[in-house]
C-alpha cells in the first residue's frame, strides 16, 4: 500500500507540472485527488477540484517555465511526504505576487499528502513564503 501511496503523490506532481503555461481543469485533477479534497495552505485553504484547477492555472500562468523537481517521498501508514522544489520565471499577475518581476524563483517545499480510498483527500503544504518575496523582489533581503 506504501508503494501505491507513494506513485499517487507524485502522480499528482505530475499532472500539476504537466504542460507548463497551460491551465489545469478539474477534470485533469479528479484522477488523483478525491472532489471534496481540501489543500491546506500557508495562507490559504483550497476546497474541491474547481479551486485546486483555478489555484494550479494561476501559478502555471504566473510561472509558465515552472519545472518541479522532486528531492525526496516518503509515506507511512495513509500519509505521503513529498519534498520539492521549484523553479520559475515570475511572468504573470497573481494576487499574493502582484504584477510579473520578471525574475527568476527557486522555492523548496513540502507537501503532506492523506490519501484514502485510492484518492488524495487533504494535502498540507509548506514552503519559505518569505525566501519567495525576496527572491522576485518583493520584500527586503535581511
């Protein structure tokens, strides 16, 4: 079951890094994720397959040179612990980034998967929010 757990995760990496620019629709999500799941995020929470498809296109299209590397996956018991990281071009408008910086990001992050029944039902995420700011210019290096 471990193993089945582990290929879900990063299944669901990729068809979230899939076609890079291009958007994502629930329907690309309802193979791995369950329709009622809820993704935890820093400032946010994501409910359903229609937010999780609007949340992935707005990066996509911010980032649409987005590439996903993954560093590590580990799973016990009905959890997954996927760590990655990121790196993109800030080239579209987003609400928590603003306008396109232009400048480049490299972001590491950890996703907490909880599957159940064959389908990812939550995902905790975390990453440095502040690393992320500073590199696209958006708050001052310390």
């Amino acid at each position: 079951m471990l193993e089945e757990n582990k290929a879900l995760a990063l299944r669901a990496l990729e068809i979230l890094r899939a076609r890079p620019g291009v958007p994502v629709y629930p329907t690309d999500l309802d193979e791995v994720y369950a329709p009622d799941v809820v993704w935890h995020e820093p400032d946010q929470e994501i409910r359903g397959l229609e937010q999780a498809a609007q949340f992935v296109t707005t990066y996509k299209t911010a980032f649409p040179d987005m590439t996903v590397s993954v560093d590590d996956v580990i799973a016990e018991g009905d959890k997954v612990v996927t760590r990655v990281t990121l790196r993109g071009t800030h080239q579209g408008e987003t609400e928590e980034f603003g306008p396109p910086t232009g400048r480049q990001l490299e972001a590491e992050g950890i996703t907490i998967s909880r599957i159940e029944g064959g389908k990812i039902v939550e995902d905790w995420d975390s990453y440095d929010n502040l690393s992320t700011l500073q590199q696209l210019g958006l708050a001052p290096e310390q």
